[in-house]
C-alpha cells in the first residue's frame, strides 16, 4: 500500500469536502480543528478558531455565564475531534497543507533540491507556535475587556494566509486584499497576503515551512499523547540511518535520534506516516489508531518504494524484470 | 617500482644468462604461494559433496587469484577502474560516472612480506597485506586502478594513504568520527560531493540524475537478493555453509553488480529449492556461531573452515566485508540530486556499525539484532592482531552478549596459517561447551 497516493488522496477528497461541501448541502460543522476556512463562501466544514476568537471577545465576568458554557461546548467539540484524528488533521485534511504538499511536488518536478534549517534555528523557533497560541487567547481576551482596540478583532483569521488564499477556489475574490480600514486591520490582512507569498516562495525551498508556526498545530499538539493516532518507536530494532528524518517534511529529529521514547508524535508532527515508509527495518516503526496497529516499517515495502521511486516514472517496467 | 607491467604472467625462466633480481624472485615467490593458498582453500571446498551447483560462478572468480587475478574483473579497456577499501566509498558515484568500482581490502598472508616492508610489525595484517598487492604486479586488478579512494577510518588506513602514493592516485576520504553532530554530517557530504567531482574528472563524464539515480537503483537490487539470501540463511537447518556465504558476499567486491545479482539470484533460487525438498549444509543441531569482529576477506578463511569443518555452522557474521557492507541502502526520498546525494551520503555512515566510530550502540544494537534473528548460540570474537577499534570493544560487546546469555570467544590472529592448530583446540572446546549447553 503506497501511504503517499492515499494520503493524497484523502487530502484531495477532505479539501474538496471542505471547500465546495456546502454546494452538496455537507456541514461538518464550525468546530473543525484546522484550516478549513469559514470565509469561503459555501464551505463544508469550518476552523474552529473563528468562533473561538469572537466567544473570547468578551468582558470576563461573562464568561461565568451562558458565554462560559458556549465557549466550553465549543472547545471540548474542537477538542474531541482534536483526540479522534489528532495531527491528522495536519497531514491528512488541512487544505492548506494539501496546497503545501502540491507545491512540493512541482518544485521535485522542477528537480529542486530542498533545504533545511540548522540544528539550532529549528530548535530556536519552536516554542513560536506556541507563543502564538497565547497570542490567541489573550487578546480577543483584551478586546472584549477594552484594552484592544475592536481593530483586532479576530486578530487569526485577518492574519491567517488560507483566508485570502482559500476562498478564491470558490472564485470569490474579495478576501485577497488588504483592509486599509485602520492600521492594524492594515498590518493583519496586509500580513495574510504576505504569508501567502511566502508560502508560495518557500514551498521552493523547504516543505510545510509555514506548518512549523501554526497555532493550530500548537493547539493539536496538546493532544499528542491521548490522541487516538500514535506513532511507535522500537529502539532496538533502529540503526539510525537517518532514512526517517530526511524524509520528515518537518524537519524532527526525535524520530531518528531517539531510542528509548515510545510514542513519537511529537509537537511539530504531522502524521504525514513518510517516516514509517522510509524506514528499512522491519518494525522499527509503527503506526497506530486506538492501539491497532494500521501501518508498520517493512523491508519489502522499502523495497518496493524505492523501486518505484529510482524508477521514476515507468515503475511496471523495473518491476517486470523479477 | 613498477616497471612490470600488469597483468603480465609470473617472470618466467631468466631470459638468457641474466639472473633474477631479488625483486622479481620475491613477486615470483608470492605469486605461487597465492595460488597454492588459493588451490588449497578450493582442494578443501570440493570435498563438501552438498554444496550449492550456484557456487561454481563465485568459485571461478577466486580461482583466478591463482592467475594473477586476470579477469577478476569486468571492467572494459576503456573503463576507469576506481580502487576503494572500507565501507565508505560511494560505489553509486563510481557507476554512475560509468567507472568500475573494486574493493581492494585484502586477506593474503602471503602479500604481507611485501607489505613488511611499508609498515611497523604490528601493523594489522590487512594493511600489509593490502600494500603488499599495491607495491608489486601479484594481482592484477590492484595495477589496473587509475584511482584508489581511501577512507580515514582507523589510523592504519589514515597513514596508508601516503605510503600508497608511490604506486596509486590516491583519493582521502576525510570520515567524521562523531557522525552524531550536525556539522560532521554536513562535512561527509562536502567529502561525498568532493568525491563525485574528483570521479567525474577521472572518467571524463558528468553525473546527472539518471545516471545517479540508475547507479542508484543496480546497488539496490544487488541488496535486494542480499536481504533475500540473508533471509533463507536464517533457516534452521542451515542451506548453506557460512564459508561460501562469505565467498558469495566477498565476490561483490569485485563482480560487476548486475551480474552478480544475476548470480545471487540464482543461487537464491537455489537455495529456496534445496529448503523445500530438505536438502540442508548442515545438521539440525548444529551449534549456530555468529563471526565479529576484524574482517575476513578471501583467502584468510581459516576462521570459517575451523568452525564448519568441527561440526558447527556459521550462521551469520557482523563483517564490513559481508554482512555490514551489504545491508544498509540508500533511500532515495525525493529523487532530487541533492536528495540522492545526501541518501548516499548517509547511507554509507549513519547507521554504519564499524568501531571507528565514536559509539557502540549501532554495533551493539546489531549484534543483538542478529542474535535474535539468526537464533545465534555463541559468537566468536575475531580480532586481527594490530586491529585496534575492534580490540577496544571487545569488552562492550562481551557485556552485552553476557546480558543476553550468549557465550563469547574471543580469539586474537592474523593472516599466517601458523596457528591453525591452536585455534582448532580453541574453538572446538567452545563448540563442545555450546552442545553441553543444548
């Protein structure tokens, strides 16, 4: 079983779902934990943090009330979806992830050779995601209290790069510009198209750049551990060749370098599964959903990829030899 | 020093009156004492009436030692022949350069008196072996070599480097030896890219990403039966002698890829055959041995012969000549050029488990791997005198096997047959102790 195509494939299927879900009358609700942006215009399934960012507006005496409970119930349906599928979310759904991946392949089909950052950036840039995330709550939390100008407001979704990006595959234009309304709807739309340039440019570069300081890949990594996908690592069985980590679209070297950690889903994963594919020892890894094992490292599937992918394009041909 | 030219028979009779000098009677001398080592080791080999009819393609490659090695390879005349030694040359670059690749790390004694000359006596009997063919036209594929690449990996080979030049256009591979950190990686791959570039001179052609990838691709196949031969050799009882796995394994060294693949797979083939119908090398109860340690390259096989001829089988063995060379792949990722570079780049060193490395762990880690897998009963320590980084862990992996309750011999030799009957009293009372255990 290729893991790459049906993942692809299950990319292509969720962003379809979630951007043109609403023509078909599909609604998965508005408590999705991941960038299926509520801005597109029929949309199937909606980011949970755009309600979250206008429940948090709020002054907080508010909050011991009815707004309380909505906010709660909102995060505990973000939260349950985020224990379900965790990070696959990330690598499996997120339609912004998908346009990453797909930029990937032409810059492979351009032969590019990629980049990554040092040891010690990567490391530095961590806690970014994370710094965003408080970011997050904290001031829609200082608008609904009057510290913050209303500007603000939403301060994510103006920020966010799948908004302007997002809505035009529904040929709706209008989220692809900058708000001169006030300096900072200014700075926040006129950062949006920014990233989205960015994104563009780097995707020549590195995979999944902008992924690394998602607040959403924050928020699903504090369901690492209980999250119903899990990723296993036998220690004994791995020679650190190093196959899974140059594999890694986000760049974590736990996955090569550790050998006594079980479950590796670590903050920055995505469960895009290439490690396990990568790797050349039978059961070096594994991975899992709600303990059944669904995916396990195998030499003969090694095998068989690199058969395919030395073979470039004309993989029956390799495969008539034997 | 090379006025012989390569290839060229043993000097005959002197040509007139003229006697031979010192020089051509000793070239002379070592070229009949290779043949009779090399005839003796197949004289032994054709007493097994049970051995695999797809031998006989590996065979007639070290029946041409007693040539002078002529034919031993493949390589057309207008090929560049590129010498490696150790595990770290990229062979992927060679091929796709169009270049033929031989490994030249040698196992005959009787090269050594040569090799004496070059270093201190207590300088590991491979080294001297090996200078000893590079000095003088024994073999005739060590004069073919329009470029010898050779990695600093233990100190020995570091200063062969410079003694080497005399006779060979040497190429340093600079090895980091704490291959955990970051700038270690990048470096290797400098050298790697510094290698292609070096390469690419000497053939005369560029290396694009077919070529690299198609290089690629041949070696992984070569793997791919070696992984499957590998599997049939952990069939209990044994459908093959662990001395002509070592031979089949050793010949990669120096066959043309394709071809031996073909050959492995025929023997695979075999093999698979002879598990069916029950045809097996050796008997069921069979103590199963694991060799590690020093390497062990055609003709100094007096280690195997020892253990397969008092009974026990040799199951598997840890060697950079055999197990560890082949085993490891690259895995190709994205198929870019710097991909492919950098997937062989790592290939060669990360998951590599040779003692010049800093750390154990991958060494440990895979002789417990290949305990467990080979159903391994005891494990002999094979340690070539003057072989340091394998000396020094000795005791790490004594640990470990102590751990794991699996008795180790530890048995310290070199190339000369002197000791044959020392190490036969050894190992057959480890043997028997391994039966008592059953």
């Amino acid at each position: 079983m290729n893991i790459q195509r049906l993942r692809l494939a299950v990319q292509l299927l969720s962003f379809t779902v979630l951007i043109y879900g609403g023509l078909f009358a599909i609604d998965l609700g508005n408590r999705l934990p991941t960038f299926a942006c509520s801005y597109v215009p029929d949309h199937g399934g909606g980011c949970f943090l755009v309600g979250f960012q206008h429940m948090l507006s709020r002054p907080l005496p508010e909050f011991l009330g009815e707004q309380g409970i909505r906010l709660l119930k909102a995060l505990g349906i973000a939260s349950l979806w985020a224990i379900v599928l965790n990070k696959a979310w990330c690598g499996w759904i997120c339609p912004f992830g998908l346009l990453q991946d797909l930029l990937t392949k032409v810059r492979v089909w351009l032969s590019i050779d990629m980049s990554r950052f040092s040891w010690m950036t990567r490391h530095r840039y961590k806690s970014v995601k994370y710094i965003l995330l408080a970011l997050l709550i904290l001031i829609p939390l200082g608008i609904g209290n009057g510290l913050i100008s209303r500007d603000w407001t939403a301060p994510y979704c103006q920020l966010c790069p799948a908004r302007p990006l997002l809505p035009l595959f529904q040929g709706d234009t209008t989220q692809f510009a900058i708000n001169f309304l006030s300096i900072p709807t200014m700075l926040l739309t006129g950062g949006a198209i920014i990233l989205v340039g960015l994104m563009f440019t780097t995707s020549f570069v590195k995979r999944r750049f902008l992924c690394s300081y998602c607040p959403m890949l924050a928020f699903l990594s504090l369901f690492d551990k209980i999250g119903l996908f899990s990723l296993k690592k036998d220690g004994d069985k791995c020679t650190r060749c190093g196959n899974c980590y140059r594999a890694c679209p986000m760049e974590i070297r736990e996955i090569e370098e550790e050998k006594t950690l079980k479950n590796l889903v670590t903050q920055d994963c995505i469960l895009c599964l290439r490690c396990v594919e990568a790797c050349p020892e039978n059961m070096a890894l594994e991975a899992q959903f709600a303990g059944f094992s669904f995916l396990k490292a195998d030499a003969e599937a090694f095998l068989a990829r690199q058969d395919a992918v030395t073979a470039g394009t004309g993989t029956r041909k390799g495969r008539k030899k034997k | 020093m090379n006025e012989l030219p390569p290839g060229q028979p043993a000097p005959a009779a002197p040509e007139g009156d003229r006697p031979l000098t010192r020089k051509e009677r000793l070239i002379r001398k070592v070229r009949l004492h290779l043949a009779m080592t090399v005839r003796e080791i197949f004289e032994e080999m054709e007493k097994d009436p049970s051995r695999p009819k797809a031998m006989a393609y590996f065979d007639d490659i070290f029946r041409k030692f007693m040539h002078n090695g002529e034919g031993v390879i493949k390589a057309s005349d207008d090929q560049k022949v590129i010498g490696t030694y150790c595990v770290f040359v990229p062979e992927e670059i060679i091929y796709a350069a169009g270049g033929y690749p031989v490994r030249l790390c040698a196992g005959a004694h009787d090269s050594n008196e040569i090799g004496e000359d070059f270093l201190p006596d207590v300088a590991c009997p491979m080294v001297k072996s090996e200078m000893g063919f590079a000095a003088m036209p024994i073999l005739d594929f060590y004069q073919r070599c329009d470029m010898v690449a050779l990695p600093a990996s233990c100190h020995w080979k570091l200063k062969m480097g410079e003694m080497l030049e005399p006779f060979d256009d040497v190429h340093m591979l600079d090895v980091p030896r704490v291959k955990e950190s970051e700038k270690a990686r990048d470096y290797w791959l400098e050298e790697v890219r510094r290698f292609q570039r070096r390469v690419e001179k000497i053939t005369g052609k560029r290396i694009r990403r077919r070529q690299l990838r198609d290089a690629i691709r041949k070696i992984q196949r070569a793997q791919r039966e070696v992984v499957r031969f590998q599997n049939l050799r952990k069939t209990i009882p044994a459908p093959i002698l662990g001395r002509d796995a070592l031979e089949v394994l050793n010949a990669y060294f120096y066959d043309e890829v394709e071809d031996w693949t073909e050959a492995l797979r025929a023997l695979n083939e075999e093999l698979e055959e002879r598990i069916r119908t029950g045809v097996h090398a050796a008997p069921p109860r069979a103590a199963r041995i694991l060799l590690t340690g020093s390497p062990m390259v055609f003709p100094n096989w007096k280690v195997p012969f020892i253990i397969e001829d008092l009974g026990g089988i040799l199951a598997a063995d840890e060697f950079c000549t055999s197990q560890r060379y082949l085993s490891d792949m690259v895995s190709v990722d994205e198929g870019t050029m710097g991909d492919m570079l950098m997937a062989i780049a790592e290939r060669y060193v990360l998951p590599c488990a040779c003692p010049t490395f800093s750390n154990t762990i991958e060494r440990r880690d895979r002789i417990a791997r290949l305990v467990d897998e080979y159903r391994i009963e005891g494990v002999i320590y094979h340690v070539l005198k003057g072989c340091h980084p394998f000396d020094i862990e000795q005791k790490v992996i004594e640990q470990l096997l102590q751990e794991k309750g699996v008795p180790m011999l530890k048995i310290e030799t070199d190339y000369s047959p002197e000791d044959v009957e020392q190490l036969r009293t050894r190992i057959e009372a480890f043997q028997e102790t391994l039966k008592g255990r059953l």
